[in-house]
C-alpha cells in the first residue's frame, strides 16, 4: 500500500481550494474532501505502524530534534486519535483470526480503524490517526513550547 505522492497530494488539495473558493454558498464547506485527502494518506501510513508494532520495531527513544538528547520511550504501542490502545481495541483484534496474510491484516487493520475515526468526528487534533508513545511526547513537547512565554 503506498502512500500519495507530493504531487498527487499538492494538486488534489489544489483543486479542494479552487472548489471551495468558488462555491457561493459558504455554510456548505466541503470539510468532507479535505478529510478524504487526508485519509487517502492516513491508511497507508497505519498499515505501515500496525506493521512495526506487529514486528516490534517501534521506536525505542525519541529526540524532539538534533539540539536535545534522546529520551527512551516506555512502553511505546500504538493508540488512536480516539485514545484507545490498538492492542486493545475489539474492532482490531477481531480482524487478528482473519485467514489473510499479516500484511493484509494491517491494512485491514487500518481501514478499520480509518472509518471508526471518521465515523467518530475524525481526527480533531490534526495530529494523526494513529499515534506511538513517541508521537505523544512530540505533541505534548510542541505545545508546552507552543505555551512558554518569555515575561516573567
């Protein structure tokens, strides 16, 4: 499952802009389009995630950038943007018995869980469908810095 090229990605957001601009009647904004973009993109990258968590290959420490350290990061799994831990979550291990092949689960895995976010209000914080412990320390570092304020 690949993921949308740049262009692919810049020109169909293009054409969502241009089709939005031009609308007259601004209380139907095409919401709706900007999420399918987005979701053409998501579903490769969680196949991908659900992928190295099944081979344990989810990062080990995180570094917010090359100026700082890097952390170990305990217990890194995968959660989703509606807080449940994927390893937990009913609708996904379901999918676990299917007669398919470990690669076609993930991406079942991801499908499934694509559509329980949107079928939920999608992903409301912009940060991502799925998320590893690492991503979070990321966020939670951006928005403390995001915060700071230099008075005092």
């Amino acid at each position: 499952m690949e993921r949308l090229t740049s262009d692919v990605s810049h020109e169909w957001h293009v054409a969502i802009n241009k089709f939005s601009t031009e609308k007259v009647d601004t209380s139907d904004w095409p919401h709706f389009m900007y999420e399918a973009k987005s979701v053409a993109d998501e579903v490769p990258r969680m196949a991908s995630m659900f992928k190295q968590e099944r081979e344990g290959r989810l990062r080990q420490s995180h570094q917010q950038c090359s100026h700082s350290a890097p952390e170990p990061v305990a217990d890194n799994h995968l959660s989703c943007a509606l807080g449940k831990r994927c390893s937990e979550c009913p609708y996904l291990i379901a999918l676990d018995n299917a007669k398919l092949s470990p690669e076609q689960i993930d991406a079942a895995k991801a499908w499934t869980c694509a559509t329980h976010i949107l079928m939920n209000g999608g992903d409301a914080a912009m940060e991502g469908y799925l998320l590893t412990e690492d991503d979070k320390m990321f966020w939670q570092k951006t928005y403390q810095g995001m915060a700071m304020s230099d008075s005092g």
